[in-house]
C-alpha cells in the first residue's frame, strides 16, 4: 500500500465527530469528511478537518471511516450508485465503525475485494462521552494484514482496539456487547421498581449491588447514572439504536438456530417504550415503563 496521506470520514455525528476530531488531532494527516449537518462539518473545521463530498473522499483518501446509523445506510453509501465501491482505486481501506448486522459486513467487504480495496468492520463500543475522551472499544473484523495497516488510527481514538478475526466478527462481538448490556439495563429496570414499589432507598439498593456479585458497568453506569435519577438526555445512545441492535441480535441468533428469549423480551421492550414515545431518549429511558406501577 502506498504512503497513507489522507484520512476520509463519512458520518460525523453524536459518535463520528468526536472519533474524527481525534483523528484529525492525533494523526498529522489531510482529513476530509462528508455528512448532511453542515454545522458539524463547521465545528470540525476548527480542527481542520476539511468539509467534502463522498465522491471526493472517495477518489483522494487513503483510508476511509465510516459512521453511519445502519447497516442499510452503509450499504447505499458503499454500493450505491454513485457510492465508494463506483470511484474508489484499489489497494485502499474501508473501515466501518458503524453497527451493522454481520452479513452486512460480510457482503460490503466481498464486493470491495472483488476491486482490490479492503474492508474492516469496526463497530465502536462505549458512549459518547468514550469518544470524546478517546476510550472507546473497538472490536475490529478484517484481515490481519489490514488490522495492522489501521490499529494505529483506531488507538487514536480507542483504548480496547482487539483484532476479533475475519470480516463480520467485529459486528458480531458488538451486537452481542449490547445485546447483554440491555438485558442488564432491563433487568435494572426491573430492579429499581420493584425497590421503588417496596418503599426502599433504591440507591442504597444498587451500592449494595455493587458490592455483591451483581456488580457491572450497566449498574454502575446506566442504572446509578440514568435509572435512579430518571435523567435521559436526548443526543444520548437513544432507544430507537439500541432496539435496532438487538433487532441484529435476535437476526443473528435465528440465523443460527438459537431461541435468544432474553433477546426477544428485551425487543418487545424496547417497542413499548417506542409507542410509549422515548425513542429518542438515551436507551436506559426503558425503565420509564416500570414507574407508578403498584
């Protein structure tokens, strides 16, 4: 591969653009990005982070990230009509920190190898406020040879950068992640209105927990952090992606042969809490369906 001069970025929104700040700050490279909010293209651009078309980034970046909020998006935007797979030159990457579903990954990176370009599915994990400290985990599937070529980039914005094996492991790795991350915060849910309705101190409640063997980071984090204070900010990880993940979850184990009940529980969850109207609230807001419930 040639001398890697410049870095594209196509999504710079809650999670993108604090992953592109970094890169921009961090890696000493041109860096062009794309996205429909001109307004985060301008805050980037104090960085200088140059504002560009996909078809632009296309033909001139190196190494190419993307972060977008479905696997459907991604395929429009790689194998579109006017999308990557029609204008870029071979021997460059892709790398896809979005969540998709892992035969999204899978069929993406088979049609950019028939053109000599390599693909790595990269879906970050933590929060937001991860990415904008630069700690998210990235669990990367690809080659290892491309693993190689990227891991110095994805440290730039990664603490937990694991090379998980070949195209499509990352998303699995991912989605399962939140797959066993929501059944946690549901089951804190749960938790918490049952101490609530018991007339117990719910704090002193979870702090026992996590002395106990209940411990985790969905306590500590999602349930002392947003359950007992009933705050859900909007711009947050929203219940609307997260239902889309465990959607790819419950997918991915009817595709090989597992009845995930955890799963499909924690789906019609997140559907009431859809119709209830929180979906655009940060996805612990599923613990709203257990208040005032005697």
């Amino acid at each position: 591969m040639n001398e890697i001069k410049t870095l594209g970025f196509i999504g710079v929104g809650i999670m993108g653009e604090p992953i592109c700040r970094h890169l921009a700050q961090k890696s000493n490279l041109k860096i062009l990005a794309a996205d429909k909010q001109v307004a985060a293209l301008e805050q980037l651009g104090a960085f200088g982070v140059l504002a560009s078309t996909i078809t632009e980034i296309a033909n001139e970046a190196d190494i190419i990230f993307m972060s977008l909020p479905s696997g459907e998006v991604v395929e429009e935007v790689v194998l579109g009509g006017t999308g990557l797979l029609n204008v870029m030159r071979s021997d460059k990457i892709v790398v896809d920190l979005s969540t998709s579903r892992a035969q999204t990954a899978k069929k993406v990176g088979a049609a950019l190898s028939h053109r000599g370009i390599f693909f790595a599915d990269a879906p970050v994990m933590r929060t937001r406020a991860a990415a904008e400290s630069g700690t998210l985990g990235i669990p990367v599937g690809c080659d290892i040879d491309v693993f190689n070529r990227i891991e110095k980039f994805l440290k730039m914005f990664g603490s937990d950068v694991m090379h998980c094996g070949d195209v499509g492991s990352g998303q699995i790795a991912k989605i399962l992640n939140n797959m066993v991350l929501y059944e946690t915060v549901l089951a804190l849910s749960e938790a918490c209105a049952i101490a609530r309705n018991a007339g117990v101190d719910v704090t002193k409640i979870f702090n026992a927990m996590s002395a106990g063997s209940a411990d985790s980071f969905a306590l500590r984090n999602h349930g002392m952090k947003a359950i007992i204070p009933q705050a859900f900010p909007e711009k947050a990880f929203p219940v609307n992606y997260a239902r889309k993940d465990i959607q790819y979850a419950v997918d991915l184990a009817s595709e090989f042969h597992v009845n995930a009940t955890g799963a499909k529980n924690l789906l019609n969850t997140f559907d009431q809490a859809i119709k209830k109207g929180y979906g655009d609230l940060y996805a612990p807001a599923i613990s709203l369906l257990f208040e005032n419930i005697p």
